[in-house]
C-alpha cells in the first residue's frame, strides 16, 4: 500500500494512566467559564468521547494485522492504550455531569446510535478513513487549545488538567491512525470520502446535541450566554473559526500528512513540568505561562 507514515513521534506515544477522580462534586455544572452554552457545548462533544475512542481503538486493533509497516504496528498498539485510559477519565468527567442531572448519558446514546448506523452502512476500508479523519479532528481541536492554552484559563481547574492531558497525548499519536489507514487503504479517494461524511456529521451533531442539552437546562433564552458561546465558536479568534482557517482543509491534499504541522515542541513544556513533578495540574500552568505559545484563547475571542 502507499504508504505516507514518516514515523515522527513514534517514540513519544506514551500512555500515561493517570486517574483524575471527577466526580459529581468536583465537576462544577458550568465548568467551562462558570457559562451555560459554552460549557453545553464541549458538553456535546466530550459527551462522544468514550464510545468514540473505543470505536478507534476497535478500528486499530481490527486492522493490525493488515499492516506491513512493523512501526505503524507498534505506534497503534501504543495508540490502544492512551485511548483506553483517555476513554475511562471521560466516563467519569460524563457520569459527574449525568449525576448532577445532566442528560449526557442521552446524548451518549445519541451518538452510539449515528456511529453505529455508520458501520452498517458503510465497509470496513471505510470505517478505517473514517477514524482517520475524526482523529483528524480531535488532534486540530486539541492543536487550536495548545495554540491558545488560556482558552480554559476561566474553566474549572481539574477540568483543565484532564483535558490539556488529554490534548497532549492526542498530539502525541495524531498520525497514528492516518498511517495505519494508509498501510491497510492507502486509497486517497478513500481518504477524501471518509472525511467527507465525517464533516457532514461532526458539526450538525455537535450543535444538535448541545440545543438539547440548553434545552433540557433552560437555558436555550440566555442570550447573554449565547453570544458568548456563539464568539467563543465562530467570533474572528473562535475555536471553529480557527480549526477551519488553519487546519481542516489541508487533509483533503493528495500530500498532507498529520505531521505537516509539526507542533511537538509546544507540548514538551507540559512534558518536562509533568515529568518533573507527575502533577497535570503543575503540568498545565508551566504549559500556560510558558514561552511560545500565542495566548490569545478565551478572552481574544471574548473580546473579539
Ligand atoms: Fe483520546
Ligand atoms: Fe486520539
């Protein structure tokens, strides 16, 4: 198969199985910015994280013993074990929100739903483009939050810690599915259509998801929390406006290759400061105050 692996960052896939312990009375209701809409709205897409990552992890594991490339094999086995413990930290993060009365675990549904129609209706190659294409996906969204590590800055502390942990490791391993698609596929028209469907899912479900979720919380007529949520997504420095203008087109080039943008330096901060002390929380503030990082989030597309 044409294979575009270019083997960088193999040997930082580390899975780190770490234990955060959300709970019901650590995880404030409104943990993004203390703001109904905003925090529904990650609530939409962290709502899709468990059953997502064990989908990919059940599309890796499928598929290596199509790969004939031995290091793409072994960066997928590493892939396995981050996503595993990724997935079991976002059970706890959802089943906190749904013990505060949240309905996550209907938007988890929801998305078991859609995802399992998907395999059914598409063949195995597929779901192979697929998964490449929706951690596509997650790598720019976490790509977006490193560029801008203070878009959290008003968000619950563990939340944060969790998730930059989370983000780290998604850069870590952000080509490993794209190689091991490459390796099992290796067809570009493929590729271009796995991403296709996966765009004409992701943003419809994601907002869809969270107008229930306002709804069910009462919140749909808070249009000062509206607006926000609306800046925080679309303003000129808003999270989607970013991950479009700079990160999703790329993939549909016959060339690209997750590592195109190489963005490994922007979480050794986080690595030596984790590594120094095994604390996240210590990790994510070194990540926020250190050097090179553009520091526009939040309050930039607040402003904005
Ligand atoms: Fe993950
Ligand atoms: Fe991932």
């Amino acid at each position: 198969m044409a294979l575009a692996n270019r083997s960088i960052g193999y040997d930082e896939v580390e899975a780190r199985d770490l234990r955060f312990n959300l709970d019901k009375d650590s995880v404030p209701r409104y943990w993004m910015n203390n703001d109904p809409w905003s925090t529904s709205f990650f609530n939409s897409i962290l709502a899709a994280v468990p059953d997502g990552e064990r989908w990919v992890m059940q599309c890796v594991r499928q598929s290596l013993t199509r790969l004939q490339d031995e290091s793409v094999r072994k960066a997928g086995i590493a892939f396995i074990k981050q996503e595993h413990y990724h997935a079991r930290e976002h059970d706890d993060m959802n089943n906190a929100l749904i013990a505060q009365g949240v309905p996550l675990d209907v938007v988890e549904r929801s998305f078991k739903r859609i995802r399992g129609t998907l395999e059914r209706l598409t063949p195995p190659d597929m779901h192979l483009s697929m998964m490449a294409a929706f951690e596509h996906f997650t790598a720019t969204f976490a790509a977006v939050f490193i560029d801008n590590p203070d878009m959290l800055d008003n968000s619950d502390k563990k939340v944060a810690a969790m998730l930059y942990w989370h983000f780290v490791e998604e850069t870590e391993h952000k080509s490993v599915t794209f190689d091991v698609f490459q390796d099992a596929v290796g067809s570009y028209p493929q590729r271009v259509a796995g991403m296709l469907i996966a765009s004409a899912i992701f943003l419809p479900m994601v907002e869809g998801h969270m107008l229930y979720l306002l709804y069910k919380e009462k919140q749909l007529l808070n249009w000062r929390s509206m607006l926000n949520c609306l800046k925080l997504q679309v303003g000129p420095k808003g999270l989607l406006t970013r991950l479009f203008a700079g990160h999703y087109f790329p993939y549909y080039l016959p060339s690209f290759h997750p590592w195109d943008d190489d963005n490994r330096s922007q979480i050794r901060k986080w690595k030596e400061a984790f590594n120094a002390t095994g604390d996240t929380a210590k990790a994510y503030e070194a990540f926020l105050h250190s050097a090179g990082t553009k520091g526009a989030g939040v309050k930039a597309a607040l402003a904005a």
